[in-house]
C-alpha cells in the first residue's frame, strides 16, 4: 500500500516516504512478525491492549459461530442481541466491588470517554441542576481523540492542532512525583496535587462542577504513577463537593495492574468508569462505559419524552465484539492471568529496579504497577526525547517492540509473558542504554 493512499494515525508520514512502515503480517503469543518473516517480542502489546496475546482460537471461533449466526443489527430503539446483553450482565458482576450497574456500549475507548462526558452533563440537568456543566481533566492526561475527549485531556501537543475545544473544561497537575511543581525531585510529596483539584472546584464553585475525569496511572502520559493516597484524596473531594468522578480504565483495566481494575487497585468507587482496549483483546474494536446504579436512576426518573439519552452509535452493542470480549474475559478467568499480571509484575519491577542502579546516570527511574511500565531517561543534551527514541531503535532492531513517550520507555506486554521474555526484554533494554 502506498504511503501516501494510507494516512496513519499519530505517524510522522514523511519520515516513511523512503522507507515504508513495518508492515506486520502475523502473530502469536506474544509474537508478531512482519512480511519479510522477521519476528518482534511485542512488549507493548500492541497499543496497551493485547492482554491475552494474539492468536487465541476461543476468540476465533466464538467470533466465526456469531457471524455465521447474527453479524449485526441496530440497538436502536428497543431491539438488542444476546450477546450484548450477556456481556452487560458479566461486566456489571465483575465490576460490582467497584460499584457499578449499567453498562453502554461503543465501538472504542473515545467514544467510552465521549459517552461517559455527555452522560456526566446530562444526568446533572435530569436533577435539574443544568448550572453544573463543567469537567475538570489533568495535565499528560490521554482520552481520546474526539473533542470532548481530547478536551479534558492534557497532552498539550495532542490538542493543539484543534483548538479551540470545548468550553468550560478545566485542568489540574497530574500527580507526576518526578516533575512536580509542588515540591523538589527528591523530596517527600505533600499531595498538593489532590488538593489542587480542591481548590479549582472552589474557584469555579462547586455548583458549577459536572465531573473530574483521571486515568488510575496515566499511560500516555508517560506511564505517570500516583502516590499510593492521591486517587483517593481526590474521590473524596469530588464527593464532598458533589462532582461526579470518571475513572478512565481504557488502559488499566482487565487486568493489566494485577487488578480487574485500577480503580480496584487503588481503593476507590467511581460514579463512571470507561472500557476498551483489553476488554477484547485486540480482537475486535468496542468501547464500554459503566454507571453507579445512582446515575443510572437518575435518567429513569426523568420526566423528559422520547430517550433518556440521545446519544448512540450504529454499533453500540455489537454482537461480534460482544463474543470476542465475553470469549476473552473467560480466557483471563480461565488462566487467572489477573493474578499472573500481579506476579510477573513483581518480577518486572525486580528487574527495572535492578535497570534503574545500573544506570543512575541514565535512568531518572524505572517502575511498574502489574505489567505497565516506565523507564525514565534523563534528556539528552540534542532535546527532550532523543535518547528515549535511540533506546526504542536500538530495541526495535534487536526484535523488541516498545513505545517511547517523550523521555519515558513505556511498557506493557501481554499478560501471558513469563520471566524469560521479561528478561530477553530487559536485557536488551540494559544492552541500548549501554549503548547510549
């Protein structure tokens, strides 16, 4: 395919006017392998999201039977499949620890976060408190690419090409320990952070505050991993205050933190919560947002004519990516790979501990929570972000696919991996900052 027929998304196209993109033409396990037949340990599985690896025949088959069966039909208006609705029936038993009753169904995880805004405004004007509209995102923060979603994000160059975005979005500083502007590198953190997200609410006044919306660890971002205490300083802000809380679990939900939920992991409940990535795999693109049975409540209670809410997409609810997410949340039961996502977990943090002593002069720190990871670099002397991209090629031609953000190394492999891959993996990262 031409590179000038095919636009990809978040690529520099020039840089593949020569070359070309890597064209990957199969996979397995953990494994993917281009064209030519040459093969890359995906240590990012894919974009955060291949979580019980590729290839997996009960995702296949259960996909094939659907088609064969039912490819599609609307969910407009009344009608629904089977599979949709079985899948809403597991996601609200898996997530009741984490408080929620109802699920909505959309094709990705910005079109979650689009929903999850839209509901957040409107459920404020069902009670009729239409004065409580604003939505308060954070710096580095990724969700998504639509406009609300990139509205309350904070990748400053992600939105700048489109603004100006919505109005009445605010945005508080990322609970980021190595770049904080509350106190030095080095020293004892305060959570000044969470309780700037207090004093923004007050600013604007909390009658007019519809909804914070964070990622547990912010991947996008840089893999940004907060203190143990701040998402739950902040829930109980947003409660005090009556500002509906969304916990966007894109990247971190499924099991990628050694947790159904990073919501779990970090002890809070939310009001709203976002899906998608691991929800299927890979498999097939769908997107999730689940309520608290109170928001839920509240549009039933509605006195307005016609649907709750005029919001939908032509394949929420989709019967295929429906089988392929129930085939693959019984594979991450059936392997207990929440649990081993815990444990190698543990042993990949032993390891980039080990990384981060080697090279003290290189590596700013080194860390995970499960199976997400960083590795940051100090900035080479040639700019921001230079080194990180070196340590990334130095990987990828050695067969080790990661994804550099900024002057981090960020990984996430699929939760099947075991030691040795982490070691191949770490290994190799050791022989590029060597070569640095």
């Amino acid at each position: 395919m031409s590179v000038a027929k095919r636009w990809g998304p978040y690529t520099q196209m020039s840089s593949l006017a020569t070359t070309g993109p890597i064209v990957i033409d199969r996979a397995e396990g953990i494994y993917v392998w281009d064209e030519s037949g040459r093969r890359y340990l995906d240590a990012h599985a894919g974009l955060w999201l291949s979580n019980i690896g590729y290839g997996r025949s009960e995702i296949i088959q259960a996909v094939t039977q659907q088609a064969q069966k039912l490819s599609w039909f609307s969910s407009f208006g009344g009608f629904a499949n089977r599979p949709s609705l079985m899948l809403a029936e597991k996601l609200v038993h898996l997530l009741e620890p984490d408080g929620m009753g109802s699920v909505f169904f959309s094709n990705d995880g910005s079109e979650a976060v689009e929903t999850a805004l839209k509901i957040s405004r409107q459920f404020w004007k069902v009670r009729s408190r239409a004065q409580k509209y604003k939505l308060i995102g954070r710096q580095h923060a990724y969700h998504g690419v639509t406009f609300g979603a990139l509205s309350v994000a904070g990748i400053t160059a992600n939105r700048q090409g489109f603004e100006p975005l919505l109005t009445g979005v605010l945005h508080a500083p990322a609970p980021y320990a190595n770049h904080c502007a509350f106190h030095a590198a080095g020293t004892q953190c305060t959570l000044a952070c969470a309780r700037e997200v207090e004093r923004i609410i007050q600013c604007e006044g909390p009658d007019s505050v519809a909804a914070f919306i964070a990622e547990p660890i912010q991947a996008a971002g840089g893999v940004i991993i907060p203190p143990p205490e701040y998402l739950r300083q902040v829930r109980e802000i947003c409660r005090r205050y009556e500002v509906l809380f969304i916990a966007d679990e894109v990247v971190t939900g499924f099991g990628r933190l050694g947790d159904w939920t990073g919501s779990r992991h970090y002890g809070i409940q939310p009001d709203l919560m976002t899906f998608a990535k691991g929800i299927t795999s890979g498999y097939l693109p769908l997107g999730a947002t689940a309520v608290a049975p109170h928001v839920m409540e509240a549009f039933l209670q509605s006195s307005q004519d016609g649907p709750e809410l005029r919001h939908g997409n032509t394949y929420s609810g989709h019967p295929l990516a429906a089988v392929a997410a129930l085939a693959n949340i019984a594979v991450i039961e059936t392997e207990q790979l929440v649990s081993r996502a815990a444990k190698m977990g543990d042993y990949l943090h032993s390891q980039l501990d080990q990384i981060a002593r080697q090279y003290p002069n290189l590596v700013v720190d080194a860390n995970c929570v499960g199976l997400l990871g960083r590795v940051e670099l100090f900035p080479s002397s040639d700019g921001p972000g230079k080194t990180a991209a070196a340590v990334a090629k130095h990987l990828l031609d050695h067969g080790i696919i990661v994804r550099p953000v900024g002057d981090v190394i960020t990984l996430s492999p699929p939760l099947i991996i075991g030691e040795s891959e982490i070691d191949t993996i770490v290994d190799t990262l050791a022989s590029a900052l060597t070569a640095q």
